[in-house]
C-alpha cells in the first residue's frame, strides 16, 4: 500500500467537448505578462545552456582541475544565496518589473566578464557577481506566473516554462558547440583552444541580453497596483486602521521546513551532477565542443518535450506521487551515467535522466506553491532560491572535490544518495497527511 495518499484531480471525460474546448482556451488567452515572461525565459535557456556548455570548459583550456572548476561552479550559486533575500526585499519595494531589467542587464555583463578574465580570483569574482544578479530571475519569475494564471492552467504554464528554459533553451547546446568550431575554424586552432570558447561564453550573455529586451513592456500585477492606489488615496489614519483590522498571517516555518529540506538535499545532488556533467564527458570521453553541443541539446530538447505531458501525469496520480517516484528513479540513472564503461551507455543514462528531471520541474513547482496561501508564496519562493543556492553550492563543490581525489565516477555516487534521501523526506513529512494535503488543496481553489 502507498503512503502516497490519493489526491489526484479528476480526468477530462473524452466524450465533454466543451469541457476539452474550455480546458484549450484557458491555454491560449493568456495575460501578455505570461507571454513576456516565457519570451525571457526562453532567452534564459538558450543563456545557461551554452553557458554550461563553454564556460566550465574554458576554465579547464586556462589549466585549471576539477576541484577548482568544482568551486568555480558553486560560486554563481553563493551570490545568489547572498543576493535572494535582499532582491525579494527589492522588488517588493520598486516592483518586480525594474528587477528584471536589471537581471536582464547586469546578467550578461558579469557573464561576459567571466569569460574574458583568466586569473583564478578574477575568475571567482565575476562569477560571484554574476550569481546575484542573475538571482532575480529565479525569485519573480514563478512567483509571477502563477499570480497570472488560473489552477487550469498553472500546471500547464509552468510546464511550459520549463519546456521552454530546459527544452527550446537546449538547442543552445548546438550553439555553445557550434560558436567555438566556428572561430576554431577561423583562427586554425582546437575547438578547445581558450579563445574559441571565450566566444562561446560571449555567446551565452548576448542572449540574455537580446531576450530581455521586451521587459520594459510588463506590467506589475494589478492586485498590487489596485492596492497601493487604495493606500495613496486613503487618509493617513484610515491606512493605519486597515492596517491593523488585517489579522497577520502567522508564517508556517514547520511546513515551510518539510517542503524546503527535501529540495535542499535534492539541489545537492543535482548540483554534483548537473554543474559538472559535461567536464565529465570532457574528461572520461575527451570529448571537443561540437559532439558535446549535440549530445546534450538532443538531451535538453527531449526532456523539454516532455515536460509538457506533465499535466497528463497530474490528471492521473498526486503531485506528490509523481515527483518522489521520478526522483527514485533518477538515483540509478545517475550511478549508471558515472559508472558507464561506453560514450554510448553513458549517454543513454543522461537522456533517461533528463527524461525524469524535466517531468518533474512543473509538478514539484505546483506542488509546493499550491502548499502554502497567496501571500506566502512569494516567501516561499525565495526560500526555494536560497536552498537552491546553497544545494548548487556544496554539491559542486563535493563533486569537484570527488572527482579530484576519488574518482570521477564518485560525484555520480553522491548525487544518487541526494536522490534516494530527497523523495524519503517528502513522503516523512506528507505521505501520511492526506486530510492536511487535500484541505490545502482545498483552500487554493477557493482563492
């Protein structure tokens, strides 16, 4: 018997035409917000691919190892744990339409900084940087998306955006190879030569840049504008009044801990694994930027795709029971991807890996801000970037460590283990709490 309880969402019966017509058109009249949002998140795709795809390569053609290129992965991550508070903290103060301009702006340009610098603490510090800035994306864009959308199409939409960051974002993977065969092939040099894949570096903030252009046309939600017009035209002593009339919503710090230390321990694991997957192939298949470009755009865009049949899954299975499966199942594929004896074997283990990763994204989104009220979830995102920061932190820098002086097969082991502990946690914490999971549910449909 499951300690998974029940609590999936009813199926749309094939023979409601008007139900199917009504669940299509809650897909495709969408606020312009959510349309502007998932412009700049394919941008953001394309931006990491390629900057996965080159940039931990460059620091290996300057001469560095793996422990170092494992620190070098973990700090984008430091400057966003430092930067996630203080930028939620911002962008309930100016709004979160100026935040991502300056995301969209100062994102490329410490990425390009990076890329042109060679020196280890130079290397760092841009790096650094680059992760605070690059922070706000992470803490507005969910919680802005699902502000604009119905329960229909949340799911839906956060698939999207994930078929679009991971998925359309992965056939930057085909850029990040091609840029630097390309200049390789001006200059008569090695596609791994440093400065072919200094461009490709270049390359990735371009897009960022280009993509978050159409932001000036957001607008800031208009719950929250119709808000602060109430509280500008009202007298200043009718604003405290109806300040204190409104009961403060007390924080639920116990369930907001069951729902982040099981992300935490995941990001770990992924973060030993995903930052620095293609060094990996780098170095265990000597592997040149073109081949690798393919391989893992094929991986992206397959993943991609997939996603979008989350909703599918959802009508059929809880949340819950989706994402602790997947994650159980991704365990194996990673001790297979670092324990292959064969390219061809090991690629195989990424392209299931990627399958279950990708699947999961939306639901595991859904799942935890469907947990918590309206006015917690902006809160709880941030929390969510903070884990993340810290989980894609230590977890490269272990794997970095591993691979340095264990054995390159050894950062896949511990991104396993991340991976058995993660769904174990979340079925302590909510696999035998099915009143409390469908009264949550509950209370979001009401609002």
């Amino acid at each position: 018997m499951s300690l998974v309880p029940d609590t999936s969402e009813s199926t749309i019966e094939g023979g409601d035409s008007s139900q199917k017509r009504s669940l299509i058109s809650s897909h495709l009249h969408l606020p312009r917000n959510v349309y502007l949002l998932l412009l700049f998140t394919t941008g953001k795709g394309f931006q990491i691919s390629i900057s996965l795809l080159t940039l931990n390569y460059y620091v290996h053609s300057l001469g560095y190892r793996p422990d170092f290129i494992g620190l070098f992965s973990a700090v984008p991550a430091i400057g966003a744990l430092v930067g996630a508070v203080p930028t939620g903290i911002l962008a309930d103060r100016i709004g979160r339409k100026p935040v991502l301009l300056m995301t969209a702006i100062l994102t490329p340009l410490f990425l390009a900084l990076t890329g042109l610098v060679t020196s280890a603490p130079m290397l760092l510090g841009f790096s650094f940087i680059q992760g605070l800035v690059a922070t706000a994306y992470w803490v507005t864009n969910i919680p802005l998306l699902v502000e604009s959308t119905t329960e229909r199409q949340r799911v839906g939409v956060l698939a999207l955006n994930s078929f679009l960051l991971l998925g359309i974002g992965a056939l930057g993977n085909l850029l990040g190879g091609a840029i630097p065969e390309f200049v390789a092939g001006i200059l008569h040099v090695s596609a791994a030569n440093t400065i072919p894949l200094r461009w490709g570096v270049l390359g990735a903030a371009l897009f960022t840049l280009v993509f978050g252009l159409p932001l000036w046309f957001l607008h800031e939600p208009k719950r929250e504008r119709k808000n602060d017009e109430k509280r500008m035209a009202a007298p200043a002593h009718a604003v405290e009044i109806d300040a204190r009339a409104q009961p403060k919503e007390k924080v639920p710090f116990l369930l907001f801990g069951q729902l982040l230390l099981p992300d935490l321990v995941f990001t770990m694991g992924e973060g030993a694994v995903v930052a620095l997957i293609q060094l990996y192939f780098v170095l265990r298949f000597h592997l040149l930027p073109g081949p690798l470009g393919i391989i893992f755009t094929i991986s992206g865009l397959a993943g991609g795709i997939f996603s979008l049949t989350a909703p599918l899954f959802v009508h059929r299975w809880s949340k819950l029971r989706i994402v602790t499966t997947v994650q159980y199942l991704s365990a194996p594929l990673m001790v297979l991807i670092g324990l292959a004896p064969t390219l061809p074997l090991a690629i195989t283990g990424e392209y299931a890996r990627s399958f279950m990763r990708t699947l999961i994204e939306p639901v595991y989104a859904a799942f935890a801000m469907e947990s918590v009220s309206d006015r917690q979830r902006a809160t709880l995102a941030g929390l969510y970037s903070v884990t993340w920061s810290i989980g894609f932190s230590v977890g490269p820098t272990i794997a970095g460590w591993l691979q340095t002086n264990v054995s390159l097969s050894a950062s896949f082991v511990f991104g396993a283990f991340c991976l058995l502990l993660a769904p174990s946690l979340l079925l302590t914490f909510f696999g035998r709490k099915p009143m409390r999971l469908r009264e949550v549910e509950s209370q979001t449909r009401e609002e």
